[in-house]
C-alpha cells in the first residue's frame, strides 16, 4: 500500500474508533440503567410477572455484554454483570 493509501486508511480508522467509543459510552449507560432495573426485580417472586422482566433483562444484558466485552474482562475495572445473578434467574423453567 502507498504513503497516501496508509495514511487515509489511518486517519478513517482514526474517526471510525473514534464515533465508535461514542456510541459504546452510549451503549454502557444503557446498560447501567438495565441492571439498576434489573436490581429492583432481585427477590422477585418465582412464577411472577417481574420474574419473566427478570429474565429478559438478563438476557438483554448478557447479549450486550458479549458483544462489548467478548473476553469478559476489560483493562481499568469494568466487569461483567455478576454470572451468580443470571445463574439464579435461570434456575426456574420459563412458564409456558
């Protein structure tokens, strides 16, 4: 590839990462505001309709997370959503 290519195809990749990271912090806040959500169903009673909201919350969440973070660590702290949550959200069968 020439000078000129390399340095187009920089400055793009340049911009590309850059509207990217806006719209992953975008995507992070959404996220906190699913499991802030998700934390007022926590003790739910089993068979109920915040039970079934559980569940897709979790479901929404995990999906983002793999995505965003497909190693499940990220350098400088973050982490995943807590696996004990969702593996006790997935111990009772979906109702029919």
């Amino acid at each position: 590839m020439g000078t000129v290519a390399r340095k187009a195809v920089d400055a793009l990749g340049t911009r590309v990462t850059a509207v990217a990271e806006r719209f992953w912090h975008e995507a992070d806040a959404m996220r906190a505001l699913l499991i802030k959500r998700a934390d007022e169903f926590a003790g739910c009673t089993e068979g109920s309709p915040e039970e079934e909201e559980l569940r897709t919350l979790a479901d929404v969440i995990d999906g983002y997370e793999a995505k965003r973070w497909p190693s499940g660590k990220v350098v400088g702290g973050k982490h995943r959503w807590p696996r004990a949550r969702q593996r006790n959200i997935e111990k009772s069968p979906r109702p029919a």
